[in-house]
C-alpha cells in the first residue's frame, strides 16, 4: 500500500515542512526496528525511550520521511522532516488516516474503569454477535476479528496495531466494535483519532499509581476519554459510583446513567443469587443470567443499557443476556469432586476483592468457609500490597498469601509487604506459600464440602513471570488437575 505524503499530512497540526512532502510512502511505523525502504517514520518521545535518538538509523534503513518534534541536526537532502508540536498525538492520527479512518465504518464502543473492563466488552461483542451481527473486541484477553482471534499484548493497542485491527473488522463485514480503553491509552493518546459511538464507566478505585502517582491523576486520565467524545455519542456511567457523574461533567455526549442502588436511566435489582447464576430485574424485567455477584450485575446493566442504546430491541436484548457465559478468568467457577467451589478470578486491586469475596458471602453465607488464596504483581504500585492482604483477610476464613507475577523482584519481598496490612488476628488465619501452585493445592486441602476457594489475581493470564520471562502457569489448569486426583 502507497499514500501520498501531503495528503496523508493533512490530518496532523504541522509547525514546519523541511524537504519536498509531494512523495509516495508505503508503511507508516513508530519502531525504528521496523522501518524500511519508503516508510514514514514517526518519533514518538515515549516513557522510557526518546525515539528521536533513532532518526539516523532510519534514514539509514531508507526512510522517505520522518515525524518529529525538532529537527535533526544533521539532515538528509533526500528525505522530508514533518515538524510537529506533539509526535504521539500525530501518530495516532497518521495511523487512523493511514488505514482509512476505520473507526468511521463501525459503530465503535470504548468500556473504561477499574474494573469490569474486560466483562463488559467482550458481553457487548457476544451479545451483538448472538443477535446476528458481525463484530469485533479489543480487550485485556483477547482481540478478535468477527471470530478470528487474535492474542492480546496490551489492554489497548499501540495506535498502527489498532487502527490495523479496526480496519481488518471493517474488511471483515463488522458493524460494531467494542473496546477496553485503559487509563494509560487515554493519557498516551492511543484513542485520539478514533469517533467513537459511545462509551461506559465502571467504577474507579485505586490501581496504576505506579504510572499515575496520584488518584486525581488516574481520574483526569479516564475522564479524558468522556471529554474528548462528540455530540453523536452517548456516555453510560454508573451512577452508584462517586465519579460517575464527574465523567459526565464536560464531555458533548449524551449523558445516560446506570445503578443498583438509585433512580437511573438502566436499573437493575438483584432478585436471587446462587454461586452458578443470578435472577434479575432491569427496568422491572426479570431475566436469569449465568453470572454471580453485584459487580457482574453492576456489568451486566452497563451491557443491557449499551445495547438498548445502540438500538438493538429491549426484548430480544434480554432473552439473549440469559445466554450469555462468564469471561474466562471472570469468577470462573469449578466444583470439586469433594462438594467444595474454587473460583479463579482476575481481582488484582483492593477494590476487586472486596467485590468478589462480598459476593461469595452474600450467596454461601454462615454455611461454608472462605479460602483465599492471593498475591500482587511485582514493580507495580506497593502502597495496594498491605491494602489486598488486609482487605482478603476480613472477608475470609483463611488466607493464603503466594507469588503472582514477581517481575524484577524478590516474591518474599512482595509477600512481606502484604503482610503489612494483617494484625495479629489475621497473621493467625494466613499463610505464606511463595509457589503458586503449591498454595493453590494447599487452599483445596484445607476446603470441605459447602466451602469456596477463591484464586485471585491473575484470572486468564497464562503465564508467571520471573525475572523478565514469562513461565506458563494457568490457575484453571492448576484446579482441574487438582480435581482430576481427587477423582481417583
């Protein structure tokens, strides 16, 4: 594929043309390893790397133009310097101009929030889907393509990957498209560029402060993405959230809200719930669905509203949410040969917790005992660690601290840091098992009958990684084992 220089230019603010633009280039790239003959390259200024470094080394490898922030000191005669005031925000929209403005031909909802993200995306694809339309999701576990699937690196893609995944939805027939958009995309402009038709808010509670420092910095971050969304669209937010109505405060969109606790344009009540399903009633219909707990209920509402606000007919949007499943990893529950439930879930923050072992609690009451088994991810925020332990442990009857993804640090270092947050009742109920598996193993022992396991924290991840490599490790594989033995 070739485009025209000027032409592609046209979308981005540019202060300063060095060299002729009226040239042909085939790829637009922002990874300098990956520049070729007639590429544009743009060098983006990211968090660890400054990518104007690499401008030789692309005009070395044949690049026919570059984006950039300054020029060069040295420059080449055969190659156009595109000066602009910010290299990141023009990349996103050189790559939606690139691949044809895609985010045009679809009918492109982003899901934002702590929490329920990934729930709530992949529901909105599954249920256009069963209502016989073709579509696609971007999200933490999966991207697919109609029903291609495709393995997912990031929450949100870097901007050339997204853009390439929603033009391939547009070239495979999709109408619609639903996204997860992380409060890292927002701030590092990745959805800049793309016309969204709407847009959810979960929740926000505390996560990510290792990239945000603050939590008014982490609200600003989602908030970026209600006020950047035009008049066309529509903003749903949960209206039992405190920050719901603060997404709502300056973006054009037309304003929709959603609750389990007050008047809202999508209401829901929780009517009965069981470990394997809950009834419900939105907007004073009932409807039976597979999902457990007020957080899949508060997820569910948002996909019933969203789908009532894309157009789709309220009573066909019902029987189908009855035949929609959990998202792997999603209190995915397994019953044990022995009459006890372990549930693999990916809460990972203090907030997730709570909801999952609330919600535990609320089903099985006095008559089982909860065993969580928990740890927190390595070179990420610290100040959640004592938070989760402390959290995990009012609400369960044993506790048992272990390894998540340990990165560059130490796992005891990570565990003792827990630790911090029990006081001398709770140290009595918890144990520290550093290797996942042998605490999930140990969690299944101390189980009875009527009794529930909660895994926590990695939920669909695949992998455990030490030290920069990524081992395989799957919590689900780990339970089914555990159960196969039990069966013999």
């Amino acid at each position: 594929m070739e485009k025209n220089l000027q032409n592609l230019i046209s979308c981005i603010e540019v202060k300063q043309i060095a060299g002729n633009p009226d040239r042909s280039v085939c790829d637009v790239v922002c990874d300098s390893r990956a520049a070729s003959a007639g590429c544009l390259f743009v060098a983006v200024r990211g968090v660890a790397v400054d990518a104007h470094k690499f401008i030789p080394q692309v005009i070395e490898a044949g690049a026919a133009a570059v984006v950039c922030e300054e020029l060069p000191t040295e420059c080449s005669n055969e190659v156009c310097y595109i000066i602009v005031p910010d290299s990141t925000i023009a990349l996103a929209h050189l790559a939606s101009e690139w691949w044809d403005r895609p985010s045009e031909k679809l009918a492109l909802v982003g899901v934002t929030g702590t929490n329920g993200k990934t729930t709530t995306a992949t529901l909105l694809y599954e249920m256009a889907q069963l209502l016989g339309h073709k579509a696609g999701l971007l999200s933490t576990v999966r991207n697919i393509v109609d029903r291609r699937v495709i393995p997912a690196v990031q929450t949100t893609p870097d901007h050339l990957t997204l853009n390439r995944l929603l033009h391939e939805m547009v070239e495979a027939g999709c109408e619609y498209a639903f996204m997860e958009v992380s409060s890292h995309a927002c701030v590092q402009h990745r959805i800049d560029g793309l016309l969204f038709r709407g847009a959810i808010f979960s929740n926000l509670t505390r996560d990510h402060l290792d990239f945000h420092k603050t939590v008014d910095n982490y609200i600003r971050a989602k908030k970026m993405f209600f006020d950047a969304l035009p008049a066309s669209a529509f903003a749903l937010v949960n209206a039992d959230d405190k920050c719901g109505m603060v997404m709502l405060q300056n973006t054009a969109a037309k304003k929709h809200t959603y609750s389990l606790r007050t008047m809202a344009d999508f209401r829901c009540r929780i009517i009965e719930s069981r470990l394997n399903g809950t009834l419900l009633s939105l907007n004073d219909r009932e409807v039976e669905v597979l999902f457990t707990g007020r957080f899949n209920a508060y997820n569910l509402t948002s996909v019933y509203g969203a789908a009532i606000l894309l157009g789709f007919p309220p009573e066909e949007v019902l029987v189908k949410m009855s035949l929609l499943v959990p998202v792997a990893g999603r209190f995915q529950t397994f019953l044990s040969p022995h009459g006890y439930t372990a549930i693999v879930d990916y809460a990972h923050t203090p907030d997730a917790l709570v909801n999952v072992l609330g919600s535990i609690r609320e089903v099985i009451g006095n008559s089982g005992k909860i065993i969580t088994v928990v740890g927190a991810g390595g070179n990420r925020d610290k100040g959640k660690r004592p938070i989760m332990a402390r959290e995990a442990a009012m609400r369960s009857d044993r506790l048992i601290l272990t390894s998540d993804n340990p990165r560059f640090e130490n796992p005891e270092d990570i565990l003792r840091d827990m630790a911090e947050g029990l006081d001398d009742e709770a140290r009595r109920r918890t144990l520290k098992i550093t290797d996942r598996k042998d605490a999930i193993r140990a969690a299944t022992q101390f189980a009875e009958k009527g009794d529930v396991v909660l895994i926590a924290g990695k939920g669909h991840e695949d992998y455990q990684e030490v030290c920069g490599v990524k081992h395989h490790f799957d919590d689900s594989e780990i339970v089914k084992e555990i159960f196969n033995e039990e069966r013999k």
